[in-house]
C-alpha cells in the first residue's frame, strides 16, 4: 500500500507541504527528544522526521529510520544524496514488530502517525520497550482517538440550526478504510487510549507528557465552523520514559499494605524539555 502511494505522501505531506508537520508534528517531536543520542524512528518512511531531528537537535551520535516501504526508502535516500555532506540519517527495511535491533539499543525512539496503520500494535509497542535503554524516552503520535476515530467529525445541522461535533464510539476497536485523498485509501485501526497506556505501563515506559495541539489556522481556511474546530485537536503526542523498577518485592504485599514501587532516575537524556519548550 505504502509503496503505490509513496509519490502522493511526498508531495502531501512533506518539504513544507503540509502545515502541521512544519507547524506542531515535526519541532514537537523535537523537543521531546532533545537531549537523546541514539534515536530510532519506527515507520519512517520518507524520513522527513529522521531528517528533521538530524538538523535541529545539538549533535546527536545517529538517527536511525526504519521503515517496511521501498518505494518510501528509495525516497528517503534520494533525499539523503541532497544533503551535500550534511550528518544524514541511516534506513533500514523492516517491520516494528520485529526490530533487528539489540536490546537497549536507543535512549529516544519516535513512532509519529503510524502504529494505527501497524499489523499487530502491541508486538510494536513490545519492541519499542526492548530496545529502548533505561532513562530513555519513546514519542508516540497518533490521530486523537476520542476526537477523530471512525464517526467522529464535524456535524453542521441546517434543519436543526446546530453545529456540533461529533464523537464516534471510543471504545468500539475496529479498521477503517478512508479515502484520504482522490483515488488514496488508507487503513486507520482505532484503539482507545489506554490500549497504548496500559501495555507500555507493563514495560515500565510510564506517560509522563502530553499535547493536544489546535489545529493550524490553515486547515481550517474552508471550514464552516472555524471557531469550534480550532478548539477540537486533530492529534495526540505522548512522551513516555523508561523507568525501570528496581528489584525487589512486588509494591502489592498483602491487604492494606502498599510499598511505593522505586523507579531508577533516567539518564540516557540529559536535556530535558520543560512543559512549555514541549509544546512545538
């Protein structure tokens, strides 16, 4: 699917085209992984975001794509050969839920607009865990799953008068296919949000940042209600630090007694972005 749209995510979304990558996607990300050295990002494609961190963060030691589209990689190298020297990324082919990686390999990692279009979401997430080093911190993006899964959107009632928007069934999980553009149909698994919570909870990746940026003002140039979707977020990004428990007995001992679970201080990045550097 990825490889007969390759062109048409091009020349959409990247080098500019798209506002909210330039605007919230692309320096958001950034700022929550300033200050990490090994960063892997897990569906790359054309490697916009690869390309990005490699320009704007202070010298990390590498920035690995990894994507399962050869027609995407063939772009991303195309672009790669344009840097005129500059550090470039590295690609590799391959599927997040199966990373050819070792072990704590990374201390960021950033899977940006991708795990809903993922085979198995949760064997991506268990990857995600195993190879991200202790202190470091894993970016998840996704499209907000209560304001913009299947039956969500914007409802402009004539006969009632009423303008209004619309929330689909949250928990109901399912694959939609959506005609994103002429002629393009693309996959969207919806999952609640504590299907990605949870699951990285039991790796020790604890959420500890969020954004529900507004949508650029550009998005809206045609919409009959600019007003009200500008306070509805199209996206969510969650910033997750590994934290690892130290050994010991269980924090749950017995009825009525509760042990508070110690947690090791991260260290893999030692630049870490405040509330408002985070917020793009």
């Amino acid at each position: 699917m990825w490889d007969r749209h390759a062109r048409w995510w091009q020349e959409t979304f990247t080098d500019g085209a798209d506002p909210e990558y330039e605007h919230e996607i692309l320096p958001g990300i950034a700022a929550e992984l300033s200050g990490c050295h090994r960063i892997l990002d897990l569906g790359c494609g054309e490697g916009q975001v690869a390309r990005y961190l490699l320009r704007s963060l202070p010298a990390p030691a590498a920035v690995v794509g990894i994507d399962r589209s050869v027609a995407q990689l063939a772009n991303a190298q195309l672009a790669n050969a344009q840097l005129a020297g500059d550090p470039a990324p590295h690609y590799l082919r391959g599927e997040g839920e199966r990373l050819p990686f070792a072990d704590a390999s990374f201390d960021g990692v950033v899977c940006a607009l991708v795990i809903e279009h993922a085979e198995d979401a949760d064997a991506v997430l268990d990857e995600v865990a195993r190879v991200l080093a202790p202190g470091g911190r894993f970016v998840l993006l996704v499209n907000h799953p209560l304001l913009q899964g299947s039956g969500s959107g914007l409802v402009d009632d004539q006969i009632l008068g009423e303008t209004y928007w619309r929330v689909g069934p949250y928990l109901d999980e399912g694959v939609t296919w959506e005609e994103v553009d002429a002629g393009v149909r693309i996959p969207f698994a919806h999952r609640p949000l504590s299907r990605y919570v949870n699951p990285l909870a039991e790796h020790d990746l604890l959420l500890v940042h969020m954004r529900e940026p507004a949508p650029p003002a550009e998005l809206l140039a045609t919409s009959v209600a600019p007003d009200l979707e500008q306070s509805i977020p199209r996206l969510l990004a969650m910033r997750f630090e590994h934290r690892p428990r130290a050994a010991g007995p269980s924090p749950w001992v017995g009825a009525g007694t509760r042990v508070e679970a110690t947690y090791h201080r991260p260290e893999a990045c030692d630049d870490r972005p405040s509330r408002g550097a985070s917020d793009g």
